[in-house]
C-alpha cells in the first residue's frame, strides 16, 4: 500500500471527525419530557428503547440542526404523581414534548396539560378508546386503540361459532374504555353477554376467588380476558387453582397481556396453557432482529438481571415514537425553542404558570404528516392515531404464544390450520357452555289443548305427542347432554293458563328455558324468544266445504284458459288465416275463386292447423315460414289445454263452495280459527269480522256441517300441518282453498341468546332429512302422514294470456315480416303496370287509385312458378298464345313483362277457363291478360 495513500486517507477521516464535531455543536438542544412508571417492566423497556431510538437516529442523521434532550420522570404507578411529573417537566424544564404516561388514566389528565400548554403528548402504552373524547390536536396515540382488536376478537368467536362470552374485566378506566366497543363487536356475530365480571386491581386473591366461583355455576365456558397484564396473572393463578384451566373452558386475552406474553416467566404462562391472545403482529426484518440483539446486550448491562429479558411490542413502539418525534422536530426547520410564560404573580397556581410553547403547534403539525418504515412495520400517523395493522391469534403455552392465526381488516380471520390446545391439553374444540356443572335442569314450558292432540298431548304430568317426539330425538343426536324437565302450562286444574302468546312471553320473562310444542314462528314472538328451524311445514289456508261437481259440467271444458287466452287466440286464428291468403292469393289456385269461397279456405286452413289437419299446398316460402313458427304456437297451446282440462276432469271432481277471501267479504261469511291461535289476528287484520272458535277437528267439522245461516261457519283458516290433519281424517268433504299467508311453520323457543339455538336447528335438520321422521310420522298419524303431500288444492285460475304472450308476439313479429317483404316484392314486380295505371288514372281520387291496385294485386302473377308451370306461354306471329311451348325464338328462361295491346289473343287452356274468370266482376281485369296483352322485354 502507498504510505501517501494511507495518509491522505488518515487526514480524510480526521477532517470528516472535525466537521461532525462542528456540525453537532452547532445543533440545538430540545427538550423532551418522559413519563413513565420507571420501575415497572414497561416502563423500564420503554425508557432503554427511547435512549437507543434517538442514539442511533442522531448517529445516522449527523447533519440535523436539533438534537432531543430527555428529562425522564417518574409516574410511579400513580394518576396523581403523573400529573405533577408532566407540570414539573412543562414548567421547570420548558419541554417541547412528553412522550408517555404508562396507562390510560394517566394520560387522560397529562392530554388536558399538553392542551394547555400547547405541548404534543405521544403516548406508545395507553390504548384506552376513551381517550379519543379528548379532540386534543397535541395528543398522538402511537399504539393501536383496544377498539381496533375488537374485530378480531368477534371474528374469533364468530369462527368458533360461539354464542355467549363472559367478560371479565377491570373496574375502572381502562377497563371500561373497551367495554362498549367489544359488546357491540359480539353482538354483530350473533354472541351474546349474558354476564360481566368487574375486578378491582387492589382486590385480594380471595376476593377473586369468590367471583371466579360464581362463574363456575354459570353454564358459560368463554371468558374474554381484558385487563392489566399485573392484575390477568393474579387472576389466572385463581382460576388454575381452583380448576377452570380444564377441558371445556375458553379463555381469550386481549392485547393488553397478549403483547407481554413473550417476556412473562413460565411459572405465569402455565396457568395460562390454552388460552388464546390477540395482539398485534410484527413483520421480521434484519433490522428488527439486529436491534433485538443490540438491545439485550445493552438492557443485561445496565439492569444486571439475570434471566433473559424479551423486547416486546411496547418497547418497539416507544422506539418508534420517538424517532417519529425527532423527525417532527426537525422537519419544524425551528431554531429558537422558547416558551410563552404568564405574567408571575404569588396569587397563581402552578397550572396558571405553565406558559405556553411557541413550537407545539409547528411540532404537531409535523407528526400529523410523519411516515416512515419502523421497527414495527409502516409507521403511519393520520389524525393523531398510529394506524391499525395486522394482528395475531397465538395459543398460549410454556415458551409464551404459538400463533395459529392472522387477522387485518381486508380479509377478516386467516387461520395457519394449526392445532389449537385447549385448556386441559386436549385438541376438541369446546363447546362453550356445560348444562350439567350447574346442577341446573332446564324448565321446557308445554301448551295445554284439547284439539289435535297428535301435535302435544298432556294428561297430568306426562307430555307426549309428535312435536314432544321430534324435540326429544333432536336432543338426543347433540354431542353433549342437556337435562332438562317438561313443565305443562297450566293452572292447578289442569286447565290451560294462557294462550300460545302467553307462553312464549314466561319464555322471555324466565320462568321457562324454552317451549315446545306446536308453536308458530311469527315474527311478533321472534321480537321475545330465539326459535330453532321449523320441523313442518308453513303457512296457514283456507279451508271450505266441497259441493258435487255436477253443476256446470257441461262447460268444463271452457275453464283451462281464461277468457283473454280465448280471445287473443281466436284473433290470432283469423290473423294466421288472412296472412296466408295475402302471401298465397296472387300464386296458389287454392286460394282464388268467388270472395266467399276464398275467405272459407282461408279461415278453414288457418283453423284446421289446430289439429294439423290442413289439405291446402303451400306455394310462397314466406307463408310456409310463418305457417311453421304458427305450428309450434298451436303446438304448445293445445298441449298446455290437454293437461289442464285433464286435471279438472281427474283432480277436480268436487268442487269448493268458495274460491277465496274476497267472497267471504263480500258475502259477510262466518269464519272459524283454532282457539288460542295467532290467525284470530290474522282475520281481523283484513277485515273479517264474523269470527268463530274451535278447539278440535270434530268440532270443525261440526260447525263446517251445519253452515254459517246454521248457526256455524262458512269457511276456516288455519295453519298447514292442522289442515293436513283434519283433511286426511275427513276425506271428500273438505277442500284447501285461496289464499295462502306466509307463515314458518312450527318450531321450538328459548330465551333470547340461548346457545342451543343452533345446535338443535341443526339436530332438527338431521332428524327431519332422516328415516327417524317417516318414523314419527307414522306413529302419530299413520297412512295418513304419508297422504299430506297429495291433498289438493283449489285455485281459481286458469291458463292466462300472461304465459302465451311471448308466443304471439313472435307468430305477429314473424308475419308483419313477411308481409313486408312480400309487398316489397310486389311492387318491384308490377312496377310497370302501377306506373301506367298512375298515369291513367292521375285525376282521379284516391278511392279510384286504391281500386286499380287492388284488381292489379287480384291478377294471377303469372310469373309465378305455379302457372309457368301448368301454362307455358308460346309467341305466334308476334302474339301471346297460351300453348304448350316456348315463345317462338327465346329459351324457356326468357324473362318478359306483359303490356296492354290492341291485338286479340285467345286463351285455349282450360286452367285459365275457370269459375273465377267468368266473374263479372272480374272480366275488366281478365281481359288484360286473355286479351290484350303482348310480350315486352323486361327493362
């Protein structure tokens, strides 16, 4: 190596020294206060992370003209001490910025100073949501609000398909800041708060022992965790103690312990072993892993602890905070940091001497605009809050959080399909709630009746019947037991004590666990109780005598379509018939003659396409187009006619005394309901006044019997699966009528919230798609269970213009088509005679002129194939002759238009000879071709 090289680079390195030195003697100190409970680990990580952040960013960032100068104070754990360390630092040290306190309570106070004195406070620990109420521009939340993990949490417990969660919390701010934001997360997942556990950070280890013992009498397994890491290690030694850390049992920490779980002794995490934790995850990079070593080394050193210090989120974030603030503090470009002090006086507190910093606002400014890539990730900060990121699901174990899942705000849960182990180190995920740690046997309220005892019998205290049959076999495909007793409702005599309604409002009120029995799902009871998936079928009809069918037989064939079906029909049969005479009259024999006989062959051809049966050949494409596409129309019509008339001459041989609701208004009919049901209000609700009860089917049919001027009724409504009884026991008497009302059938109540809701849904659901119903329902009603899906029901509607019309309207599209083309085809073809027609007849009126173009279209168009064929046209002498040749020196294709000429020519063929051209009426038109017509080339 040259030893001027060596030199020269040696000088380099002494002159860059000198001009860093110089640099940073010309820097300007700010001053920049810390509050935070120096003897707790937060607090001691938090301040070592602080010391190093601004170290390594100066080091990197020699050539900044401001330089941080911290004056740490002490909180001490106390509201009250951190208020006078942030005074003391605002007043005394002239701080620019506090970053900290540790809590939420803390800083709740220290926010309304940093107002005052126009001084930004950065807290990187206090997480409370309440905080935000505050609207200060010189607060800055540099961690996640508790109110951004409650999405997680709720998807968590939504994945696991829990319904009810235990909170239990701390009582007071910090505790109840997330309290609101976390109920209404769990409700919009369908999960219910049934009990809320407050514990006092100062209460003693029996005290939490003695509400721990409370839950333990509680069916639900899931407790939510969400409290100061200090008071969740207290609690979870409790609940390991006494056994709630077993199988069955759920535990979720929010963040506030989930972060520290990495730095907690293994003592503490296992009394933790199965819970799960949602805290906020931390991208790796080299340079997260190069400050973790750094940091430890440096931590060891200057504490002496012995064992192995973890670096959490909180000292992350505090480093974060403040190379965020010394950023601001340069980009303010300020190199005076004064304060504004008040005018002394001894009659003034020390709030009223705070002053207030000229730089705050500038400072604020600057971190509102601070973005850069951090320790944590990409750090942002909009509106003074440090934007949410993605979070972690860990399961908890002896080396701190397994993770076994991810969770951001775009896609929702993303689970690592990685085994969770749950309390009592068992894989099966819990249920979450356990009936028979109670002691606790489920009341199940049942309906007293007298009718349709199928459904719910009672006699005493013994309950049977189909819909107690169908509960007590849902029941039993549930993975866990349920005890539970049945209680009939009803008074001391045995007699009912309330209706339906009256029963599903002691459901809600808690006298009974739940109903079963043959109750409706309405939506006014599902406003009180939960119910399950009904298990029959829905809707409540009318039900009404049948008459025999005799009267107006005769015209039963009239009925399988409506009368504008009819009408529309029959027009379109004249339309088809006048389509194909216009595109056949001018080329097909068949369709000439006297007026008469040609209006007969046309409507006879279009009629006899009914039954295909049409004897007339079709000579013009455009006809033999539109006659194919009317084929199909008749096609589907006639077949659609067939099936309905079958089904009234099969179905239909009794017919319904009424047809719907309309008459019964009209006519003021009496009308009967089952006692006690819901329809009452149904009937009421569209105005049907003369309203009759009944208790059974024999009633029913009694008063049906006797009629509504009898002293009976005219009609009834009631519920589908009491309909389908009451038919199948009085066959071809009764009949299901017009109209039908919406209803969900039966199913079976619990109080709102009730985690069985959906277990024996989908138990209801098994049962009901098993052999197990046929099963029951054979029991209950026998043959006549498996009848129901046959019985008939009237409408009194026929096949209407509604599903025909796309039909016609293709068929009327399809021959105005033609039509077109046809015309413009004609006039093309005799455009030499309109022109010497129009010149004939220039004067006359337009009457005339429609008179002339009507006999010109009334020709044969003897151009046609048709009458080239049966009379080929000879020239003799230069005359027309109708022969049995070609015209004298031309080939059979010449092409030749015929004009007028004085010259005679007489027609020999005898197909030209017909009845038609003896008309008359039609001679003056005949003559021009039989007698003065002569061969012009076509121009």
């Amino acid at each position: 190596m040259n030893p001027n090289q060596g030199s020269r680079r040696a000088l380099c390195f002494i002159a860059a020294c000198v001009l860093l030195v110089a640099t940073a003697g010309e820097a300007h100190n700010v001053s920049v206060g810390v509050v935070l409970d120096m003897d707790s680990w937060i607090g001691k990580v938090g301040l070592s992370c602080i010391h190093m952040s601004l170290s390594e960013f100066y080091e990197a960032n020699p050539h900044y003209n401001t330089r941080i100068v911290l004056h740490p104070n002490d909180s001490a754990g106390d509201v009250v001490a951190a208020a006078a360390a942030a005074v003391d630092l605002i007043k005394n040290n002239k701080v620019e910025a506090i970053l900290g306190p540790t809590t939420s309570m803390q800083t709740n106070f220290v926010i309304k100073l940093g107002h005052k004195a126009h001084v930004p406070v950065l807290t990187f620990t206090a997480s409370s949501p309440a905080l935000a109420s505050n609207r200060s521009p010189y607060f800055f939340r540099l961690t996640h609000t508790d109110s951004a993990r409650v999405a997680a949490i709720s998807d968590l417990v939504k994945f696991y398909n829990w319904r009810q969660i235990v909170l239990i919390y701390q009582d007071d701010e910090f505790g109840d800041g997330m309290l609101p934001y976390l109920i209404d997360a769990l409700q919009g997942v369908n999960a219910r708060v049934p009990y809320r556990s407050l514990i006092v950070p100062t209460t003693t280890e029996d005290q939490i022992g003695e509400e721990l013992h409370k839950l333990i009498t509680m069916p639900t397994r899931v407790f939510l965790v969400h409290m100061q890491p200090s008071l969740a290690i207290r609690l979870f030694a409790k609940a390991n103690e006494i056994g709630m850390m077993r199988e069955g049992y759920v535990w979720i920490l929010t963040d506030a312990t989930a972060n520290l779980l990495d730095s907690m002794s293994s003592s503490v995490l296992k009394s933790m072993e199965g819970a799960l934790g949602v805290r906020t995850y931390v991208p790796k990079s080299m340079e997260l892993k190069r400050f973790k070593i750094k940091w430890k080394r440096k931590f060891i050193m200057e504490n002496f602890v012995l064992n192995d210090p973890h670096l959490d989120i909180f000292g992350l974030w505090a480093y974060d905070a403040a190379r965020a603030l010394a950023m601001a503090i340069e980009k303010t470009g300020v190199k005076n940091f004064t304060f504004e002090n008040t005018n002394g006086s001894e009659n003034l507190t020390d709030l009223q001497t705070l002053g207030v910093s000229r730089n705050g606002e500038k400072i604020g400014e600057a971190l509102s605009k601070t973005k850069f890539m951090g320790l944590t990730g990409n750090y942002e900060i909009v509106n003074g809050q440090l934007q949410s990121a993605e979070f972690e699901i860990v399961n908890v174990n002896s080396n701190g959080g397994n993770r076994v899942g991810f969770w951001n705000h775009e896609k929702g849960l993303l689970s690592n399909n990685m085994t969770v182990i749950w309390p009592g180190n068992t894989a099966a995920v819990p249920k979450g709630w356990d009936f028979q740690t109670t002691g606790k046997r489920l009341r199940i309220g049942v309906p007293v009746k007298k009718g349709y005892i199928e459904f719910m019998k009672v006699k005493g205290t013994e309950v049977e019947g189909y819909c107690k049959d169908v509960f007590d076999a849902a029941i039993a495909t549930l993975p866990y037991d349920v005890p539970f007793d049945y209680i009939p409702f009803a008074l001391p005599n045995g007699s009912r004590a309330g209706s339906y309604d009256d029963l599903i409002m002691q459901v809600y009120e808690g006298v009974y666990d739940g109903a079963v029995g043959d109750i409706t799902i309405i939506a006014n009871r599902s406003k009180y109780v939960d119910f399950t998936l009904p298990f029959t079928d829905s809707g409540v009809s009318m039900i009404v005598p049948t008459q025999a069918n005799s009267k107006n037989r005769a015209w039963l064939f009239l009925k399988p379509l409506t009368l504008d079906l009819w009408i529309t029909s029959l027009c379109f049969f004249v339309f088809m018939g006048f389509v194909v005479w216009i595109l056949e009259h001018r080329i097909n024999p068949d369709f000439r003659g006297p007026p008469s006989h040609q209006i007969g062959t046309s409507l006879w051809f279009s009629f006899c396409t009914m039954v295909f049966a049409q004897r007339e050949t079709l000579i013009s494409n455009l006809a033999r187009l539109v006659v194919v596409i009317w084929f199909f129309v008749v096609f589907v019509l006639t077949q659609s006619y067939t099936a309905s008339l079958s089904s009234l001459l099969t179905v239909q041989q009794l017919q319904p005394t009424i047809t719907n609701i309309n008459e019964l208004l009209t006519k003021q009919s009496s009308v009967g309901y089952l006692e006690g049901s819901f329809v009452w209000g149904l009937l009421t609700s569209v105005g049907i006044k003369n309203l009759k009860s009944y208790r059974s089917p024999e009633e029913l049919d009694k008063l049906l019997k006797l009629g509504g001027s009898n002293g009976g009724i005219d009609a009834a409504f009631d519920e589908t699966p009491y309909i389908k009884l009451f038919l199948s026991k009085f066959p071809n008497k009764y009949i299901r009528a017009d109209p039908t009302y919406k209803t969900d059938g039966f199913g079976f109540a619990f109080s709102i919230g009730s985690p069985l809701v959906v277990d024996i849904s989908r138990a209801v659901l098994n049962v009901t798609e098993s052999k197990r119903m046929n099963q029951l329902q054979m029991k209950w009603f026998g043959d006549r269970g498996n009848s129901w899906s046959s019985i008939p029901k009237v409408t009194s509607s026929g096949l209407n213009l509604g599903s025909f019309w796309g039909l016609f309207l293709i068929t009327g599209i399809a021959s105005i088509i033609s039509l077109l083309i046809y015309f413009i085809i004609f006039l093309h073809k005799e455009q030499h005679t309109l022109r010497h027609t129009a010149n004939e007849s220039s004067n006359s009126s337009i009457k005339s002129k429609i008179r002339a173009l009507l006999k010109i279209y009334d020709k044969r168009d003897l151009t046609s194939y048709t009458f080239r064929k049966s009379n080929p046209p000879q020239v003799v002498d230069n005359k027309i002759q109708a022969n049995h040749g070609n015209p004298v020196g031309t080939s059979p294709n010449s092409n030749y238009l015929l004009s007028p000429s004085n010259d005679s020519i007489h027609d020999t063929n005898h197909e030209f000879s017909r009845s038609e051209d003896l008309n008359p009426s039609n001679q003056a038109v005949e003559m021009v071709v039989h007698t003065t017509m002569e061969i012009v080339p076509q121009s």
